[in-house]
C-alpha cells in the first residue's frame, strides 16, 4: 500500500484509515505493507499488487510524482488504480474531457501558467461576487483562496506570483458549500458502496477534516446518486476505489472533483465498506494471496 513519508496534519481529527485496512487485509491472509512512492529503495517489482492508497504530498512533488508513474509503468507493475487513470486525474484540466462528455461541472476560468490574472475578465466569466482560485494540481486546499470582488485587488500580486509556478483555475464560491455541504460517494471497482455529506465548520469554507469540517451519513437522494454512478462508470473503468465529489445546485448534483489518486475514503463510516473495498480488490487482482 502506497502511502508517503510523513501525512502530517492531513490525518488530524481522523480515524488512521491506513491503519484499519491494513489490518483488515492481513487478516484475510494477505501479506501487507506501506512502501513511501518515492523511496528509491523500494523494489516496485517485487509486489503483485500496488495499491495507491496515501500519497498525500504527491502534489508538492508532482514531476516526481510523474516520473514515478512512468517508471511503474515500464516495469509492467499492477497498479491500483491504473497508472494512465492516476496520470490523467492528477491534473484538473481532466474537467474539459468530462465536461465535453456531458458532466455537469462547476464552471471554471483556466488560469495559465506565466499568465496574468486579470480581475474584471475572471469575475465577468463567472458572474458571481466571490470566487475560487485554486491550482488545477492541488490537494488539501493548498494554495486555495476564497475572494470577494471588493477585495480582490489585496490578492492580484499573490496570484500573479503562483501563476509564475503552475496553472491555477477559477470557480465560483458556491455558497452550498457552507450551507448545505459538499457530497462525496464512494465507489469500489465502480460499484457503490457508500456516501458522506462533509460540512465546513463555522466560519470556514473548506470541508476537509483537518481543517475542522465534520462528516455526516444521511441518505444521498436517489438522482445524485444515479449521476455519481454514471460518473463512476464512465471514467473510473477498472479503478480499485472512485471518489465522486459533488454539490447540490438546483437539485442536480454539479461534480467539484473526481478523486481517483489519494482520496480518504470514510470507511469508518459505513458497515461492511472494508469487506466491499476487499472484494474489489479481489476481483481485480484475480488472485487472492497477494503480497500487497
């Protein structure tokens, strides 16, 4: 299992996930272990099956990240999910494939790399008084910043200067988010297993856990969670785990981010989720003594 050298704040006011499904796994008789992706010690060979389960900082390093890929791919290693899916995922301009496909996603202004942001031009596109700029390989909200049209002028010189670093994107600050939650359904080997409704605390935009958000189970509304399953169908084809994040907008689910690299998947939540995750598992290594 595929994890990184230190997950830092991302597991606080978390269940040690990593921790639960490796025990899970290894008493089902399966021989585990974490391996950090970028350790170059690490024989990637030696495992019949990798799975990408915590490579939280894999977007502080995403070269790297990329050039691991590469080199999993060459060796021919069974990656879970698969090296193209991870490759095409890690970067957000993956929303202009989907869209064209006719996912309803939220709207987004591209921001280029070398670029200069222009105010009057990003605002006009979105047609709303506050907005998102974020960049388009992110995690964690890094780099994530929630600005009103009256106050963007005290934002100009910072986004000027990470534009210089990699593209970004802009979206609208979608006020569901604070009031009614953002979704996130999970799917194992494109089969749902689960849902969550994860809400920001007061004050606060961001839903992560780390940053103080909390995690609800409610029932997801029978179209929401036909649209995520088209979703998952359509473009996590052979993925181990899919996570389809989303919101609520006019009684239609309107797709944040499609998680298919590193996502926390709530397994403390749900009864029989880990049993689910492990027929997955099963059925896409077609074995079942895998040296994980």
């Amino acid at each position: 299992m595929v994890t990184c050298q230190s997950l830092g704040d991302y597991t606080t006011n978390a269940d040690s996930e990593d921790e639960r499904l490796y025990r899970f796994l290894a008493e089902k008789g399966h021989e585990i272990s974490f391996q950090v992706w970028d350790n170059e010690q690490v024989d990637w060979t030696s495992f019949d099956a990798i799975i990408i389960k915590s490579p939280w900082d894999y977007f502080d390093k995403i070269q790297a990240f990329y050039t691991w890929l590469d080199k999993l791919e060459a060796l021919g290693c069974r990656v879970l999910n698969p090296v193209q899916t991870l490759r095409w995922n890690a970067d957000k301009v993956y929303f202009k494939a989907m869209q064209a496909q006719g996912v309803k996603i939220v709207p987004t202004v591209w921001l280029e790399q070398g670029s200069t942001f222009n105010p009057e031009s990003v605002f006009g596109a979105i047609g709303q008084e506050k907005i998102i700029v974020k960049p388009r390989v992110s995690g964690a909200a890094k780099n994530t910043l929630a600005i009103s049209r009256a106050e963007v002028g005290d934002y100009t010189a910072r986004i000027n200067a990470l534009l210089q670093e990699e593209p970004f994107l802009a979206q609208p600050f979608l006020e569901e988010i604070k009031t009614q939650g953002e979704w996130s359904f999970l799917f194992f080997n494109g089969r749902y297993s689960h849902a969550v409704l994860k809400t920001a605390r007061a004050g606060d935009f961001r839903v992560q856990h780390f940053f103080g958000g909390s995690v609800h189970t409610p029932k997801p509304p029978a179209n929401m969670l036909e649209t995520a399953t088209t979703i998952a169908e359509q473009f996590a084809q052979d993925c181990l785990y899919a996570r389809v994040d989303g919101v609520e907008l006019n009684g239609e689910l309107v797709l944040m981010e499609l998680e298919l690299i590193e996502p926390f998947l709530f397994l403390s939540t749900s009864e029989g989720s880990l049993e689910r995750y492990y027929q997955a598992l099963l059925e896409l290594t077609e074995h079942t003594n895998a040296r994980v």
